[in-house]
C-alpha cells in the first residue's frame, strides 16, 4: 500500500485519519460480546377488575323491536284478512285492525276507507253472535274497534244496548250462584255441627217395657189396589248454538244499498248439525235467501237432550241483512 500511496496524497491522508476510528470500533465490538441485552419493555398492567368480561349465563339483550308496518304493508295485510273473512279475528291479525292503522297513517286513504264501510256489515254481524254466545269481553274489543271509524253509527247503538243487557244479566246470574253456593255452605256447615252434637251427646237410658197388652182380635179389610205410580216427567234441555257463521253479504245487494231479513227453518240433528234448511219467509224475496241458507247450513249446535239422549229438534231463525254507517 505505501509503494502505491504517496504520503503526502490526499488518499493517504484520508487513510491516516480514518485507521484509528476503524480500530476503535473493533475494540468497542470485542468488548460488547459480553454487554447485558437490554431490559425488555415492561407489559401493560392487566386491565382493572371494573373492565372483566361479563360472567357465563348473563342474560342475552333484548332483541330491537320490529321495524313499524308502512301503508302498503298494512293494505296489503288487510286485503289480506279481507279475502280470508278475518274480519275482526283473531286480535292484531285481522282486516279492521290493519285498516284503521292505515287510516290512522293516512287519515284521507280512500281504499282503507272503502273497504271499512263495505265491511261494516259483516263486523257488526259478527258482534251481534259474540254477545248472543256470552263473549262479551270480545264483542266489547270489537265495538270499541268500530267506533274508530263510525262513532256515531246507529248499528253500533244499538248493539252496545244488547251488550249493557247482556252484562246485567251475566253480574245478576253470577250474583243468584254466588248467594246459592253461600246458602248451601252455610247449610252444610250447619249439618255437621248437629251431627257432632249429636254424636257427643249421651244415649238415653231405656225405659221399663210396659207389660204387654192382648191384641184385638184380626179384623179383616179390604184391600185396596196399590196406587198407580206417576209417570217421571221427562227432563229436556233444549238446543244451544255453539257456533254461528255471518252471511256473506251479497255484491249486487250491497252495491244498490238493499238491506232486509230472511226466515230459515231447519232440523237440528241429533249430532248437532243443521239439515234441511229452507226459506219461509223473506223481505225482499230470493235477493239474500242463498246467503242465509249458507250460512245457516254452517251453523253448530248443541241438540236437543231428552232424559240424557239427544233428539232432532226443528228451529226456525230470522237472518237480517243490514248496513252500517
């Protein structure tokens, strides 16, 4: 290197100068073999107590309640209930429901509108057979419902007059159980007192037997024939309707406003079906008659009991055909 390198060239120079801090640095690199590793990052402190996961079996949020219908969903579900007949049944599921809801979005909806007075009718039919089969709470819900609609509608009146009836007489019955059941507690009460009384009390003793005294001699008389038993009245309940099905209200009746009633004789079968219906009497004459032949030949009853046997019973009902509002 020194043959190649003058000393006094600016390279030589450079190399003088930079050999001592090439060697310094190897003797600090021997010497750092053996130096400590550096301390290692102390770890984050565990979270508080206050941050711990939540304990096994808490129970599961509640779950976000169901987005609210819009009018198209609630139309839709109401031409729905239309068309299957779920008039005002069941509760939350039926075609008023869905239609008053639409109204109540939409106050001037001519289609919800529509449909509520073309079904008037058959609500309030349905009302009518509720508070006839003793649902009074039901007819109650269905009135209330109605009202929203046409609070001032005469049908309405007079079917929440049936119901104020119906109800003082269901409190006036429930009223005569009641004091009976009380009565017959109290007797029976009272019975088992004098049983146990008499039963404590001490036998008395017999008296002394009187001496006999000679019987009369026989004296022979007429026998008269035993008396004739009289025949049990025969117990009979009569028939109850179980079940009863609103006529359908016919299209072309209903688009010209007619309204009347039509009498139906039928046989109550022994199984509580109805046969053999027929028209009597009709006002107007054979515009509602096959409307209330078919619903009356749906109609389920409780036949007629004879002495515990059920027996066919002939009936004859007034079907009436009336709109509202």
């Amino acid at each position: 290197m020194a043959d190649k390198i003058p000393n006094n060239s600016p390279a030589a120079s450079g190399f003088t100068r930079f050999l001592p801090v090439a060697l310094l640095g190897l003797i600090v690199a021997a010497c750092g073999g053996n130096a400590p590793p550096p301390p290692a990052p102390a770890k984050p402190a565990a979270p508080a107590a206050t941050a711990a996961a939540p304990a096994a079996g808490a129970s599961v949020a509640a779950a976000a309640p169901a987005p609210e219908m819009t009018v198209d969903q609630l139309l839709k579900a109401a031409n729905t209930a239309f068309g299957e007949k779920r008039y005002v049944t069941p509760q939350g599921n039926n075609a008023l429901e869905y239609y008053l809801q639409v109204l109540a979005k939409d106050p001037k909806n001519n289609i919800a509108e529509s449909a509520l007075r073309e079904m008037f009718p058959f609500a309030t039919g349905e009302v009518e057979q509720e508070i006839n089969g003793g649902s009074l709470d039901e007819a109650s819900r269905v009135i209330d419902e109605l009202a929203k609609f046409d609070p001032s509608n005469y049908t309405l009146t007079i079917l929440r007059g049936k119901l104020d009836a119906k109800k003082k007489q269901a409190e006036h019955d429930q009223q005569v159980a009641t004091a009976a059941a009380t009565a017959a507690a109290a007797k029976a009460a009272a019975d088992q007192k004098a049983a146990a009384q008499a039963a404590a009390a001490p036998a008395p003793e017999p008296a002394a037997a009187a001496p006999p005294k000679p019987a009369p001699p026989p004296v022979e008389k007429p026998v008269a024939p035993p008396p004739v038993a009289a025949a049990p009245a025969p117990v009979t309940t009569p028939a109850q309707l179980l079940k009863s099905v609103a006529p359908s209200y016919p299209p072309e009746a209903f688009r010209s406003r007619r309204q009347g009633w039509v009498e139906v004789q039928f046989t109550i079968t022994t199984d509580g079906k109805v046969s053999n219906a027929k028209v009597t009497n009709a006002e107007p004459s054979r515009v509602f008659d096959q409307a209330a032949l078919e619903a009356v030949r749906r109609w389920t009853f409780k036949p007629r009991m004879v002495n515990g046997k059920p027996v066919e019973e002939e009936a004859t009902r007034r079907i009436e055909f009336k709109l509202g509002g």
